[in-house]
C-alpha cells in the first residue's frame, strides 16, 4: 500500500506560516538583506517567548510534544486565526497507532438523495476527497465538472473549462483547498488523498503554490461568480453542509437571492435542464382526476 514517509506535519506547517509573516507585521525593524521570506527562526522564538534551540528543534520534527502554552505563544506570532490555531493544536497532537482498513465505497443516504431530486437548486455531494458521489441535473448544468467519478480539486487546477466557467478561479481554487485541508486535519496518509495530491502537485503550479501555504479555513457559505455560456454572469452563493453519517460527505448548492437578476438566470438555467416530473399516474393506461381514461 502506498503511504506518505513519516512527516514532520507540525514543522511544515510552522515554516510555512512563518514564511507568511513579515517583520512589519509585528512591528520589527528589518535591517539588512534577509536571505529567507517572512520571519527568522530566532524571531518568532523571541516573540513566542521560547529558545531559538527549542523552536528549531520543532521545525525540524525533532521535539514533537509542545505544551499547549507553546502552540498558543507560536500562533499569536505567526498570527494564526482560531480555524489555523485549532489546527496547530491538532498536528501537534499525538496521533494513535492504528491500522488502516481498506476504504470502503460512501453511499449517499436516501433522504439527501431524496433532496437532490426535490430541492430545485444545483445540488451535489462530495466525500472527503472531494469525488462526487451525487448531483442533480441542474448542478452538471451549471457546472459540467461536477458529475459523479470527478473530483472538485482536480477538475479546480486542470480543467481549462472549469477554470474558464469561474471569474475568480484563483480565490476560489484556493478556498477549496483551504477547506479540503481543514477537513483532513492530520489525516492526509490516506492513499487516495496522498495520490491526489500527489497527481496534483505535478500536473499544476497553481496547486504547488496553494498547497505549501497550509492554509485552512473552516466550512462557510461564499459568493460565487461564474460566467456561464447559457445565461451569462451570476453572483451566486454556495453553502455546504455535513451529510449525517461516518463517512464525512457534505451536501453543497449554489442559491441565488431571490428577487435578483441572479435567481432569474438560475431559474432560465433550471428551465433549460429539468424535464417535467412524470408521476405515476401519467403513465399510459391510467385515468385523469374526472376518471376518464389518460392518453399520451
């Protein structure tokens, strides 16, 4: 089986926020040429109230076991929100020896399914990966990449269409990573994810770039702006939501403000996509509501 070498998680991490924070940032006079990004080892260790031997030694992955006390001096530093420093704590956490069973396949459950087909907004369900695993008609409609067997992140970075269908791709690509990141927390050894990654990190700069900020937001709803080749701009809001279960799927639609150019165009959109709903009793054969018989 495939598995990612044993990662220093916590010092990747440390690094590449420091190399985010500039002395300016914080207030600290920057002399001379500075040979790396952002702050020195030596200087978030001061501000965080640490030896720069300590802080060395948790960048490298050689101390491994920060107190909690620590963690928060070094997110106050590196000026991390509550979203980054939970997520500081979390990979400095000690992770449990287990072995990891064969993925099994995630099923949506009736019901979301159910609300995929009644909702009448572009809906569609994502794993842990990011795969879809459902979608209505109206969501392959407004976004043709989103269709059962793809995945949001690959189709994001190497889908020209896709790229082309989003007016602010770059914003929007790398919240979904953000948000992937947040969701996987620590756990990133899963050979499907370390694959995709992996796929990812070659195949596109953009992703590269992204990727090694470790940046991780929490699940909110955002604005979305496309320009589809149907019905022109729309200025829409998607909300995504935790599927019940164990499998971490989460339901995702786009909605439009009602009232709004933009819920028009959804709605020419759904008008142009959705068939009819045939009802049992429009099958040939079967009687109207007066008893007469029904003709197709």
């Amino acid at each position: 089986m495939e598995r990612m070498p044993e990662e220093n998680r916590l010092g990747d991490y440390l690094r590449a926020r420091r190399e985010l924070v500039t002395p300016a940032d914080l207030g600290l006079p920057a002399h001379g040429t500075r040979r790396v990004p952002g702050l020195r080892r030596e200087e978030v260790a001061m501000l965080a109230g640490i030896s720069s031997d300590y802080y060395l030694r948790l960048e490298q992955g050689r101390d491994r076991n920060p107190s909690a006390q620590v963690l928060d001096a070094l997110a106050r530093v590196l000026r991390l929100d509550d979203t980054a420093t939970a997520y500081l704590h979390q990979l400095a956490a000690p992770r449990p020896r287990t072995t990891r069973r064969r993925p099994r396949r995630p099923s949506v459950p009736p019901a979301t399914a159910q609300l995929l087909d009644v909702i009448g907004l572009p809906a569609f369900v994502t794993d842990r990966t990011l795969d879809v695993i459902a979608a209505n008609p109206l969501a392959t409609a407004l976004v043709p990449s989103v269709r059962v067997g793809e995945n949001r992140l690959r189709s994001f970075f190497l889908d020209p269409a896709e790229q082309a269908l989003h007016a602010d791709w770059t914003r929007t690509a790398a919240q979904c990573v953000a948000v992937f990141r947040r969701r996987l927390g620590s756990d990133v050894d899963d050979p499907r994810i370390v694959r995709l990654v992996g796929e990812l990190s070659l195949a596109s700069a953009e992703f590269r770039k992204v990727w090694a900020r470790h940046d991780v937001r929490p699940v909110v709803d955002k604005p979305i702006r496309m320009n589809h080749p149907q019905v022109g701009e729309l200025s829409l809001t998607l909300s995504k939501l935790d599927v019940d279960g164990p499998d971490g799927l989460m339901l995702a639609l786009y909605h439009a403000a009602p009232g709004t150019e933009d819920a028009e165009r959804l709605a020419l959109l759904a008008s142009l996509t959705t068939e009819p709903v045939r009802r049992p009793t429009d099958a040939p054969g079967t009687r109207t509501a007066d008893g007469s018989p029904r003709t197709t």
